[in-house]
C-alpha cells in the first residue's frame, strides 16, 4: 500500500477523534491506529524494497557500459593492430581509437553520474516521507501522553504514589 495513502489514513483518523472538552486532546480509535501503524511498517520495507532495486538497476547499467567501453577498447586495439602496417593510416587509427575510447568513458561516466543522482532523489525522497511520518507518530504519542491523568506524588517520598481511596 502506498506509505503517503497510510499517512492520509492517519490524519484522516485523528480529524474523525472525538475531542475532550477544555483541551487540545483528542480520543483516537486504538484499534484502526495501531492497525495503520502495521500497514505503515509493512509499507516501508516496500519503499526500501524499490530503492534497492533501483540501486542494483544502476549498478547493472554501470556494469553494461563497462563492458560496452572495454569491447569498444577492444574493438579500437584490434583496428589499430591491423593499421599499424600501413604508416599513413596508423595515426588517424590511433586518433579514433582514441575519440572511441574517449566517448566511452563519457557515456559512461554520463550513466552513472544519472544514476547516482536518481539514486539520491528517491532516497531523498524518501526520507523526507519517513521523516514526515515519524513526526506524526511521535506526535499522535505525545498528545495521548498529553491526555493520561497524571499520578498523584507523597511529597515525602517521591518513590511511592498515593492511593486514590
């Protein structure tokens, strides 16, 4: 499921709470917030999950323009080893061996420069979404924690409560 479609759920459910009259406390349904707080972990690893992906996809890419540069390297030695015998052609096959090689290394480069930064965007991305959430959870705790009746302290010993009876 969709960790921003949880996170409206969320909200969704603290705006349906029932408030306590005199106070910035709200009553929440326990049951369909802890139940959205499940989805939410199971949501997360799924997001990771995608981001992984993404990483071995690069990581793939990256691979096959190695392995595309060092064919066209290969490629560019094996002209450059036939031309050498005539004298006249031997530098303009070096040069272009060269430009081969050159571009090469800058579609490669090229590649895993947008990769690398696709990369940083989607875990960006996601951490802000992560952040975002966990803000809201730290908040739906406090303002429970907010709304608990406070113990009753001796102040004689601060260790021990007083009875209510």
């Amino acid at each position: 499921m969709d960790i921003l479609h949880l996170v409206d759920r969320l909200e969704e459910l603290f705006n349906e709470s029932r408030p306590i009259p005199f106070t910035n406390n709200v009553i929440v349904d326990e049951d369909r917030m802890l139940d959205i707080i499940d989805q939410m972990r199971v949501a997360i690893p799924d997001q990771v999950k995608k981001a992984e992906k993404l990483l071995a996809e690069r990581d793939r890419t990256l691979a096959q323009a190695q392995e595309e540069a060092s064919r066209t390297i290969n490629l560019a030695r094996e002209k450059s080893e036939s031309l050498m015998e005539r004298d006249s052609i031997v530098g303009a096959a070096q040069t272009r061996a060269e430009q081969i090689l050159a571009q090469a290394e800058l579609d490669a480069e090229a590649t895993r420069v947008e990769a690398d930064q696709y990369i940083i965007e989607t875990l960006t991305g996601l951490e802000i979404e992560m952040e975002r959430i966990v803000n809201q959870v730290r908040n739906g705790i406090r303002t429970l924690q907010q709304s608990q009746v406070p113990m009753q302290v001796d102040p004689a010993d601060p260790f021990t409560t007083l009875d209510e009876s």
